[in-house]
C-alpha cells in the first residue's frame, strides 16, 4: 500500500482546470520529485494534495485512507505535512518560537520535539534565540523544515526548498532533505533544479500543462534523452 497516492487528481482556481488528471505515488520512506516546466501545475498539485486548492475530480489516498478534499488540519493531524515555497517561517520570531509554532495543533510535551529537530540540525540548537528573520537563505529553510517535522510527518510536501540559493547553499538543504528521508520520513518535493533532485529521488515525475508526462526511479528519467532534451536542457 502506497503513502500517498494521487489518482487522476483533476484541480484548479474557479472554473478554470489546472491538472487535467494526474497520478503520482510514493510509497512510505520515499523521496520523490516532481519536476516540469513553470506554470505545470506543480505547485497547484502539491496544494490540491494538502487541502488547500480544492479537487474538481480524482482521489487522493494517503494512509489507506481517502483524504481527497480533506482539510490541512485534518492532513496534519493524519501525518501529512507541508513547507510551501514562500512565507514559510515568522521572521519576527526566534528559532525556537518558530519550532514551537509547528507544533501549536500538538497536544503532550513540547521538549521531546524540540529536542528531535535539534538532534537532526544541530546548527538550530545553537541559534535557537536568534531571530529568524536575520539569517541566510539556508539557515530559514533549515528553519522551515524543522518547523513542519515539529508535527511528526510520515509525509513531508516541500514546494521548491532550493529556490534563490546559491549552488553551494542548495547543496546543503539537498543535503538536509536526504538527512529526513534517511530518518524514515517520505517526502515529495517540487524542484526546478531538476537534475540535482533526481539524483536523490527514489522516483521522479514530470508535468508538463497539468498532465504526467514522464514517470520512472530518478536513474531513469535521468538517463532518457527525450525527457533530458525537453525538460533538462539536453
Ligand atoms: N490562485 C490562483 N488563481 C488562479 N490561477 C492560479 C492561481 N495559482 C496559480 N494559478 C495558475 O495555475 C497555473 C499553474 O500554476 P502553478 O503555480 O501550479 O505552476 P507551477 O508548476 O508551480 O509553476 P512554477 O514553476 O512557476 O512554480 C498557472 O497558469 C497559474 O497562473
Ligand atoms: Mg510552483
């Protein structure tokens, strides 16, 4: 039994159709990335899956169970989880706040939560008084993914974590994203750094005008010439 699986998921603003029917899987553990040129619908489609743009068809199961048009709260309180691409921390607060923040919905003591984020990106623990707002681009996705760990995911929807860094910085937050996955939690990112991404992903899906256009492990739509030529510049 897959994670999450997302059957012929048609979504969109209003009237207007954005996934014209789109399937995606990721079995538990896995990282899997989606990749596709700009305005493919990828974001809409991680949206869709975590209940904020609503479905105008298709089903969505996560867990075994059918979430489709399930609230965020309820998909929190389930194990999903979601770090979008902008807006993804408080500025104004410090680390240790913005952690906290994460967990708001989380009944039963703080501490041990803290302490797992802390365990997993000890850089956090050392700057857990400083206010977010004055560190680097690396250091608030840091940020921002230890916030959405705060609720305990199985799943963790990331939409572009490495977007404006530079190449060194998002090798560090690729880096980052391995270290979750390794501690046993799926995730299913968006990135434009496409070959980067799938050269860590268990599976890799491209859209293309809100349609699957590719599917296969990582290795494979790395090695295929026609995607490469489409979708990776050659
Ligand atoms: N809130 C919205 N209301 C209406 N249309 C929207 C809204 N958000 C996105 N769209 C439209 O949906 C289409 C897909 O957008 P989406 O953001 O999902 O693409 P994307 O693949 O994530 O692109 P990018 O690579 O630029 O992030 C675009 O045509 C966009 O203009
Ligand atoms: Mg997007």
């Amino acid at each position: 039994m897959s994670l999450l699986a997302v059957e012929d998921l048609r979504a969109g603003y209003g009237d207007t159709v954005i996934l014209h029917g789109v399937d995606i899987e990721v079995e538990a553990g896995e990282l899997a990335v989606i990749v596709g040129p700009n305005g493919a619908g990828k974001s809409t489609l991680i949206k869709a899956i975590f209940g904020v743009v609503s479905t105008q068809g298709g089903r969505v199961r996560f867990g075994g169970d059918d979430t489709t048009g399930a609230s965020p709260e309820r998909l929190v309180a389930r194990g999903m989880a979601y770090v979008p691409q902008e807006r993804n921390v408080f500025p104004t607060l410090t680390v240790a706040e913005n952690l906290e923040m994460g967990a708001f919905t989380t009944r039963g003591p703080l501490a041990p939560l803290l302490d797992a984020q802390y365990a997993l990106f000890p850089e956090l623990e050392r700057r857990r008084r400083q206010l977010v707002g004055e560190m680097s681009g690396g250091q608030r996705q840091m940020v921002a993914l230890a916030r959405a760990l705060m609720t305990k995911p199985k799943l963790l929807l990331l939409d572009e974590p490495t977007a404006g860094l530079s190449p060194k910085v998002m090798a560090q937050v690729f880096g980052y994203i391995r270290a979750i996955n390794q501690a046993g939690i799926g995730v299913l990112m968006v990135e434009q750094n496409a070959r980067l991404a799938l050269q860590i992903a268990d599976r890799g899906y491209v859209l293309a005008a809100g349609r699957n256009r590719f599917s296969g492990t990582g290795a494979d739509l790395l090695a295929n010439r026609q995607m490469a030529e489409a979708f990776l510049g050659g």
